[in-house]
C-alpha cells in the first residue's frame, strides 16, 4: 500500500478550511459516532448518512426496506424521521471506522492545503462541498435501487485529488511505500528514496505519477468482482468531479484574461 505523507509544494496562505474540515470530520466521528453501538449506532447511521434510493425517490426507505437494513434485535421505530437533502451532506462528514477516517484526512491535509492556497477560503468550501455532492448523487445514478448507506468524505477528497492533479502535476510528493515496492523507485524516472528503514521507504514522486495511479486504481477497483463495501465508483466521479470544475473555472478565467488554475504552457 502507497500512501501520500506529505509534498513538496509551500503555500502562501494558512489552510484555514482544511484544518476546520479535518476538525469536523474528527469531531463528528468521536463525539457522534464513536459513543454509539448497537441499535443506536444502526439507527444513527440510517438516519444521516446518504442511500441511493432515497436520493433519486426523496422519500425515506420504508420500514420493511429499514427493517431489512437494521439487525434483527432492532425496532424500526429507532429510525427517526430523515431529511434526504440533508443526508447527502451529512454524509460527507460519516466514517465506518478508525482506519476510514484517518485514510481520508491523510489525503485532505496532504493535498488540501494547496487547492485551498489556489482556490482562495471560501471558493475553495464550496468545491469541497459541490465535489463531495457530485461523488455521491453520480454513485446514486449508478445504484439507483442500492439501499446501502452511503458515508464518507471519500468522494469530496477525490475532487480535491482531481483539483491538484491539474494545478501541480509536477509537484513532488513524499510517498510511504513498503518492502519491496519501493525497489522499483530505482527504475521510475524523477523517483528519489528520501528515507529508508528496511521494510519501508519514504519515496518522492511526482503528483502527475502519484495521482495518476491512484484513479486507475479506483476504477479498477469498480471493474473487480470482489465487494469490500469501498464505494469505488464515488472516488472516481469525484475525481473527474474535480477536474471538470477546476476546467470550468479557467475556462471562465481564460474569457476575462485572468491567470488560470492550470500552470502556464512553456515552448
């Protein structure tokens, strides 16, 4: 497993955002979710995170499709009544676990921080929250009749990715790479062992690379017939997500003879 532990890439502005979002997303999961087992935590989950067929119907699952979702020692009644909307947001800020959690704000403050630099405070906000809502309706269009719960900031990130593989596709970043992936950093062309211990490597690599490999591996991921309960097709419409609007900006850019996110051409 690769994993993104930091760039080479200074900022000029404080990521204010990114340090609230990351805030969020751990305060949600500790105060909210981590006190929860059980019913509760069943119930809690259904109520607020985002399912398929409750975004395209707006209509919450009816009780025999809750009760099919909840264990049998729980009541349907312990389902408050949900507001479908704003599950699509709430979503974004639900985690199934530790391991979820700390992946997801790994990769937001690697890379967030930088989109954000570019982006400005609250452009940047609002690409987080119109990314993450992209990842999740475009999952929904593709599992229309799903009645799993959808959560994660996974899709919201992804467009984060997307952004800064068109703004920095040059940046260098730091990569955990264990034995023995890392030996093929000796043949990759620009690769740089930073650090070495034996079972693992931290490898410099440049983003284009880093990024690049990590969509193909999500879509991949959705071709695969093994499930993990990983809502692969979110990832990568988030990403493309991502991409799509940072283009729309330059276009609009380009119009009023502005500088573009993307870095300018050379000859």
């Amino acid at each position: 497993m690769v994993l993104p532990v930091g760039d080479v890439n200074p900022t000029r502005r404080r990521a204010v955002v990114t340090v609230l979002l990351v805030l969020a997303n751990l305060l949600v999961y500790v105060l909210a979710q981590a006190p929860l087992a059980g019913c509760a935590e069943e119930a809690f989950i259904l109520e607020w995170a985002a399912v398929p067929r409750e975004l395209l119907s707006f209509r919450q699952l009816s009780d025999s499709q809750l009760g099919a979702l909840l264990s049998p020692s729980c009541d349907v009644g312990v389902v408050d009544d949900k507001n479908v909307v704003v599950s699509a947001f709430s979503a974004m800020f639900l985690h199934g676990n530790l391991a979820h959690l700390g992946g997801n704000l790994l990769f937001l403050w690697v890379f967030g921080n930088n989109v954000e630099d570019r982006l400005g405070h609250l452009r940047y906000l609002l690409f987080y929250v119109v990314g993450g809502l992209a990842a999740t309706y475009a999952f929904a269009l593709l599992n229309p009749d799903s009645t799993v719960p959808l959560l994660g900031a996974s899709g919201a990130i992804a467009a984060i990715l997307g952004a800064y593989l068109v703004m920095y596709p040059r940046a260098w970043v730091h990569t955990y790479v264990p034995f023995p992936l890392y030996v093929l950093a000796w043949i990759i062309p620009g690769a740089r062992i930073t650090a070495w211990f034996l079972i693992f490597a931290i490898v410099t690599l440049p983003a284009w690379l880093v990024l690049g490999a990590w969509f193909g591996l999500q879509v991949l991921a959705t071709r695969s017939p093994v499930t993990d309960n990983v809502a692969y097709a979110a990832h990568v419409a988030g990403f493309v997500a991502g991409i799509a609007l940072v283009l729309l900006l330059d276009r609009r850019h380009e119009r009023r003879g502005e500088p573009t996110y993307r870095p300018a051409r050379t000859r």
